[in-house]
C-alpha cells in the first residue's frame, strides 16, 4: 500500500528555540505576522516574550488575543478580520491546541475563503494557507506538526466540534521551546499530557498506522509514561518538560500520519456539549475504549504494557496496559468518570445528551480509523460506562 507521511517543513527544538522567529521571517521576505493567542498566554507574559523578540528584531506584528478554549468559528472570523486590516503576511500561532487550530482556522479564510464547515472532513482545502508558524507553551495537542484543526461550529443549537483535515494544515516551521511550558499549572500539564497520550496510543492501534507513525508513537508513550507524573508534581523540572515537548510532537506526527479513533471521537462531544478541557475529555474515556478495543489488538495493547515501565506484565498484559494508563490518570489526578471531571472544573454534565453526543462521535472522522467498529448502541454504552 501506499502512503504518504508529512510534517511541518522545519521543526526548531529545544531550550531558548523561540529565538529562531524572526530569522523565519525574514528569511521568507515576509513583513508582518498576525499573532493568534489567548488571554492566559497573554497574562503569564508568554505573548510577551513573542512581542519583544519581533521588535527587537525590527518587526512590525498584530495581536488577536480573544481565542477561547474549544475554539470557535468566531475566533477565526475575527482573528481574519484583524489579519487584513492590519495588513499582515503571515500567522504565528501561540499557545495550546486552540491558539494554534484557531490560527490555522484564519488562515484558511485568508487563502481559501468560508465558511469553515465546507472544509470539514479530509483534504478539502484548494489552496495553500499563508507561512504559519506555530509555537505551543502546552505539551499535549501537537497541532504544531499535525495537519489538523478542530473548530466548534457557530450555530447556537447544535454544538459540535468540526474537524478539518488537511496537509494544507501543516506548519510552515513548529518551534518546541521547552521554556515556554514550565510556568503551565500542574491540571493543564496533566490534561495536556494525556491529550499527548491518546495521540500516541489511537495512532499506535489505529487501522491506519505504519511504520514511520508507529515508531513515533511508541516513542512518545514511553516518554509520557515516564515523564508526565514529574511534568505535573514539578513544573520547574527542565528534563521532564523537556522530554514532554518532544512526546506531544511525537504523538502530533503519529496521529497527524496514522490517524486516531474512537477515544477521540467521545470526546469532542464531551467538549462541545460540556466544554471540557479536550485533554480531560479524552483521558477519562481511555481507559473505557481501550478496554472496549483490546479484543482487535491484543499484541500493540502488550507493547505499550511493556513502554509503561513494568517488568512483570501478567498473563493478560492488554489489561496491565489499561491498568497502567488508568494508574497515569489516577497520579496526576484525573477523576475516574464524566461527571467527576465535570464536577472538578464547574461544568453540568447532562445524561439526556448521551444518544445526541454518541451519534456525533459515530460521524467523527476519527471514527474511520478506530480498530474496532463501534455500533450506536456500542458508544452510548460506554459513555454510560464512563458517565
Ligand atoms: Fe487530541
């Protein structure tokens, strides 16, 4: 079979990489990036830093600071809106996995026009966006190497997330600065990290993982197994977010390749109904669908038992991996179900939404490549089961 395997055209890495904007630039003849943030990027300065290296450099730059989490068709709006008055070039997207979808998401009105939902599904873009670099201070999404954004949609009644999938969508250049991410609170490094973590697994497990994604993925579930638990207890410890920046990226180029599944496909209705924090979202279904997938995939589930450090795996080493990723969860204190996580972050989970939300993830485009095929009736049980 043929497959074709992308990432961004440069990824820079490591410790002070952040220096390596402006040279980017400039190298393109490029004038002017439109920054796409947020306002907690803003607040703990990280924007800030950004600001001062471009005019240092003697670049001229715009800020959209207004992307909300779960971004939304109005962030690209109106991040557009400001990317033409101001006369800007290219994007530069800095923050989580929603500053930079939201950032790729402007970009597509600039080069390919709206709405965003003709672009929802696979390879539907007709032309290239403008140069875009993407910077995440979060060690979880890997929007920066992956060829996906995910935008709510903007009608009222009917919240789901979009999903658009396209080569189109890689970066120009990713810059993975491990000094943007030691400031990050211990919930978001242990929500970010598991979102790193369903990348790397769906990808392993996916029907439409290789070679080249698998090597990623297993090299990233062996990372954040052994990193994330001292990321969450010690968010000054240089080494574990070091070797966390890299995981997210990793798991970003195996799911981006090999596609991702079901686990993914629960939990943006989770975020579009509830507005969980899609990390959240994901890690409390993990456990659950991975339970519900081992019967496919008996031997990758014995892999990552063994990548997540224990010697004695037991007769049935499928259910020591589910063990082993429930124990990661149970340490940096992700809550076991649906309604505890949506006690722990102020939200109201509602039941009745459970026939809607599991019809939604039946449409997920990660649904295609899930190993198991899941009935209707499959998904609104395991929600229950995770509710
Ligand atoms: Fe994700």
């Amino acid at each position: 079979m043929i497959t074709a395997f992308q990432l961004a055209k440069i990824i820079f890495t490591g410790a002070g990489a952040l220096e390596k904007v402006p040279e980017t630039i400039k190298m393109q003849g490029l004038k002017k990036p439109l920054i796409v943030t947020d306002k907690g990027v803003v607040k703990v300065g990280l924007a800030k830093k950004v600001e001062d290296i471009l005019t240092a450099a003697g670049i001229p730059y715009a800020l959209y600071d207004e992307t909300v989490p779960n971004p939304h068709e109005k962030n690209a709006a109106d991040s557009y809106d400001l990317y033409t008055k101001e006369g800007c070039d290219c994007l530069i997207g800095l923050g989580g996995g929603s500053s930079m979808d939201a950032a790729k998401a402007c970009g597509i009105l600039a080069t390919n026009g709206g709405p965003l939902g003709n672009f929802r599904g696979m390879g539907l873009l007709k032309a290239d966006l403008p140069f875009y670099i993407a910077i995440p201070t979060t060690a979880g999404t890997g929007s920066e190497s992956t060829c996906a954004a995910v935008i709510t949609n903007a009608q009222e009644e009917h919240h789901w997330k979009m999903v658009i999938l396209d080569g189109r969508l890689l970066p120009s250049v990713a810059i993975i600065d491990p000094l943007l991410m030691t400031g990050l609170p211990p919930a978001i490094t242990a929500s970010t990290g598991m979102d790193a973590m369903t990348h790397a697994i769906e990808a392993y497990i996916s029907i439409g993982a290789m070679e080249y994604s698998n090597a990623m993925a297993l090299g990233a579930i062996e990372l954040i197994f052994k990193y994330l638990r001292r990321a969450v207890g010690n968010g000054n410890d240089i080494e574990a977010r070091e070797k966390m920046a890299y995981a997210q990226t990793m798991a970003g180029i195996a799911f981006s390749n090999g596609g991702l599944g079901l686990v993914h496909s629960m939990a943006h209705p989770l975020s579009a109904f509830f507005n969980f924090p899609h990390g959240f979202a994901n890690a409390v279904c993990l456990p659950t669908v991975l339970e519900y997938n081992k019967i496919v995939c008996r031997e990758k589930m014995a892999t990552i038992a063994r990548l997540s450090g224990l010697t004695d795996l037991g007769p049935y080493p499928e259910d020591t991996a589910i063990e082993a990723v429930q124990r990661l969860n149970d340490d940096i204190g992700i809550p076991r179900t649906i309604t505890g996580v949506a006690a722990q972050i102020g939200a109201t989970a509602d039941s009745k939404d459970i026939e809607a939300m599991s019809k939604d993830a039946l449409e997920e485009v990660s649904t295609i490549t899930t190993p198991r095929v899941p009935s209707l009736n499959d998904v609104i049980g395991l929600y229950n089961k995770c509710w």
